[in-house]
C-alpha cells in the first residue's frame, strides 16, 4: 500500500512553526528569569506547549491513519500540524484551552476527520484512535525527564515548575482521553470491538462526551479523586506535588504573583 503523498501536503505550516518559536522563546524568558512578569512568561511558555502537544496529538491520528489506508489525510492539510486546518478548531484549540485555564485540565477534543471506510482492520482503527493520547504521554516523559532523572539540580527553580504544570496537563490529557466515553479517544480504541448495534445506539452521544466528562469532574468528589490519582502518576514520573502547585500559581499570573519566596516577590 502506497502513503505517498506530496510534498506541499506534508510542509510543516509557518503557524506551527511560528507556536513552536513561542514555546521557545517564552521558555527562554522562564528559563533566565529575563520577563519582569515570571507568571506571564509561564502563561506564554504553557500555553504554547500546550497547543504545540495538541497539534502533535492531531498529527498522531493523521499519520496513522494515513498509514493505515486513509490516502486523503494529506490534500486535507492534517499533515501540516497547521491548527487552523482541522475539522474543529472550537473543540481541538479553544475549549481545551478555557479548561486549561479554569481547572488545570489537559483535554484535547476531536479534530482530524478521518475516512474510516477507507481503512480496513480493527487493529488499524484502535492503533489511529490510540495514536493522540499516546503522543500525549511520549510527551510527558519528555517534559518530566529531567525529574525521574534526577537531574532537576541543573534546572532553574521557575522552570522546574513550569515543566511539571505543563507535564501534569499531558498526562490528564492521557488519561481523560483514554477513557471510553463517546466522542473520546478511548472510545475510539474499544469502539472496532463492539457490535454494531450498540455503535449505532451510543452514536448519537458522541459530540457530548466530552463536556460530559469535563462537568462530572466539576463534582468536588470525583475532582478530588480524579487528582489524586494524577498526583500519583506524576510523583511516579518524580514531580512532587510542590512542582505541579507551583508551576499552576505562576501559570494564573491575573491573579497576582504567588508568594513564593525568590520567585514571586
């Protein structure tokens, strides 16, 4: 099976390009403590890795699926990591990022539209769906690396925090979207399994599935059940729960900076 597609389809957009310059520039800024706001350097530095991971996560699902059969990924743009060019900028971008700032949580939305006619195989359809939150956790160990390789003594204290606020995004990103609820990835892997008649009957709660999960985490029970269990992850990836509180206070630079002695005075 040919994934041959043109070179234009695959040039990485000037808009991705110009996100990634963002993330690094703002890291600098985090990084030598050059910003006089070290809360909206953090905010900048945050935000773009954030959507930075987002059109990574898009790309995953794109990718794999054109390697599983989709040949149309390409002339749709999906292969560009152009933000811009997916099937819901609402749902992918701006709703991820209002959870983002209103409780700290990572969650990607549906974007890339996929012809899953055209790909044959349930392995293929659970790989294409798993590819996103995957990406997320890659991601995570990425940012995390130099805590569970104990080499944090090497980097400056504001961006210690950072890293961890935006790894513990990645890793609610991972886990809320390995859920199988409708309309998320999870689903989306368990989905090639199950009968025809139950797809049919949880088809029509797909496009709420999301906001579901995000208005039962809004239930001060399950929220702190849902944390905990995040905070142990990252303690696992060697983020203590300082870093992560931290890295959130100086990310919410409208609400002043945080009372962190050295940093925040």
């Amino acid at each position: 099976m040919t994934t041959a597609v043109s070179r234009r389809d695959r040039r990485i957009s000037p808009v991705f390009l110009g996100l990634v310059a963002i993330m690094a520039v703002s890291a600098w800024a985090v990084w030598t403590d050059y910003s006089a706001s070290p809360g909206f350097a953090v905010f900048l530095f945050v935000v773009s890795g954030w959507v930075v991971s987002l059109c990574l996560h898009e790309y995953a699902h794109a990718r794999t699926a054109l390697h599983g059969g989709d040949l149309t990924i390409g002339a749709k743009g999906y292969l560009t990591l152009n933000p811009l060019k997916y099937t819901h900028v609402a749902l992918s971008i701006v709703l991820p990022l209002i959870f983002v700032i209103m409780g700290g949580i990572g969650l990607p939305g549906g974007a890339v539209f996929i012809e899953r006619h055209r790909i044959r195989g349930r392995w293929k359809h659970s790989l294409i769906s798993a590819a996103g939150p995957l990406t997320n956790v890659l991601f995570a160990a990425v940012l995390t690396a130099p805590f569970w390789l104990d080499a944090t003594d090497r980097v400056p204290e504001l961006f210690r925090y950072a890293l961890a606020f935006l790894a513990m995004l990645q890793v609610t990103a991972a886990i809320l979207n390995f859920l199988p609820v409708p309309g998320l990835d999870g689903y989306g892997v368990v989905e090639p399994w199950l009968s025809y008649r139950v797809r049919r009957q949880v088809e029509p709660y797909a496009p709420f599935g999301m906001l579901a999960v995000f208005g039962i985490l809004w239930i001060p029970e399950v929220n702190q059940a849902f944390f905990d269990a995040i905070d142990a992850v990252m303690r696992a990836l060697g983020v203590s729960d300082w870093d992560t509180y931290w890295g959130q206070e100086f990310f919410r630079f409208w609400q002043g900076a945080p009372g962190l002695p050295g940093l925040g005075s």
